[in-house]
C-alpha cells in the first residue's frame, strides 16, 4: 500500500495500488536443471570454427607501393610519350595516370588510411613525369643546347607552366586520392 503523497495542495489524488501476492507454489524443477537460454544452460550443436589465417597487410601493402610507384612511371611516360600535336589537349588527360595509381594501391593495399595521399602523390608526380618527358622529347628534337638536355628540359617546363596546369595537378591529386579511396571500397 502507499502512502499519499504530500503536495503543495494536500495528499495526491493517484489511486491507492494493492500489493499481489502468489499463493501457486513455486514450479519443481529437478536439481541442477538450467532453462534453456538462461545463463549456465548448455549449448547442444555448436562447435567453434577455426577463425581464418590472416595474410600479412604489410606485404600486400608493400606489393601495392611497389606496383603504384611502377605504373606512376608507366603512366607518365605513356602521358610524356603521346604525339607532340595533341600536347594542347593532353592535360586534361591527367585522369589516366591516377587512375593508373589509384588501381594497385586500392586493390591491393585495402583500407590503409596513408594509402589515399600517397596515391594524390603519385598522380601528381605521374604528371610531372610526363610533363618532364614531354619536353624532354621536345628539346631533344630541337637539340641540345650549349647548358645540357636536362637543363634545358627544366628550363623549357619551366616557361612553358601555364595556370591552367594547377588545374591539371589539381585534377591528378584529387583524382589519385578518390580514386584510390574508391577501389579500397570496392576491393
């Protein structure tokens, strides 16, 4: 039974609650009987299954460095290598060498969180390679002057950089980043 509950108005007006009582006696179970699914039941059927072998992420990890840094210099020279004349138009192929990047390192290295900026690097250098080698081919065509090749490929790059080649480093980064994100999600 409860008490009434003093308020600022007088007792409460919330019905009076009766307490039950069993008068059925308690069931008989046998000793040491456990119900089903109550703690300390047995468990009938269950064998635990040898979880599977790991393999080593570092390796697979390490596998996908290796073959991204290989198609980071596969793809800038194939960016490098394509005909002189469509040098105007080839920028905005910078797609091709992240995605060539973005691949090994997504499928191989999983979802390793340092994998999407190391792959926005390696497109980024990917076109830097073919920037490079483009030009490269360019003085080498014209001939060499008096500084060296190498000088004067750096020299060439150099005066040729454009504002519109931010973009296509932007395109590259963002492109090896999402692109290597997104096939560590599918992979």
């Amino acid at each position: 039974m409860s008490a009434p509950a003093p308020g600022t108005d007088g007792p409460s007006a919330r019905p009076h609650t009766a307490q039950h009582y069993s008068l059925a006696p308690a069931p008989a179970s046998p000793e040491g009987y456990v119900a089903p699914g109550m703690p300390g039941a047995p468990v009938t059927g269950y064998e635990p299954v040898e979880p599977a072998p790991r393999t080593a992420p570092r390796r697979r990890t390490a596998l996908a460095v290796a073959l991204a840094a290989l198609a980071m210099l596969v793809g800038g020279l194939a960016y490098g290598c394509a005909p002189l004349r469509a040098a105007d138009s080839l920028g905005w192929l910078a797609i091709a060498p992240a995605g060539l990047v973005a691949l090994p390192l997504g499928r191989l290295g999983g979802r390793n969180r340092l994998l999407p900026p190391l792959g926005a690097l390696l497109a980024a250098g990917a076109l830097l390679l073919g920037q490079l080698t483009e030009h490269l081919r360019r003085v080498h065509a014209d001939g060499p002057g008096p500084r060296g090749l190498l000088h004067d490929t750096l020299a060439t790059w150099r005066a040729d950089l454009r504002p519109l080649d931010a973009a296509f480093y932007a395109i590259a980064v963002i492109g090896g980043f999402l692109l290597t994100r997104r096939t560590a999600d599918r992979g």
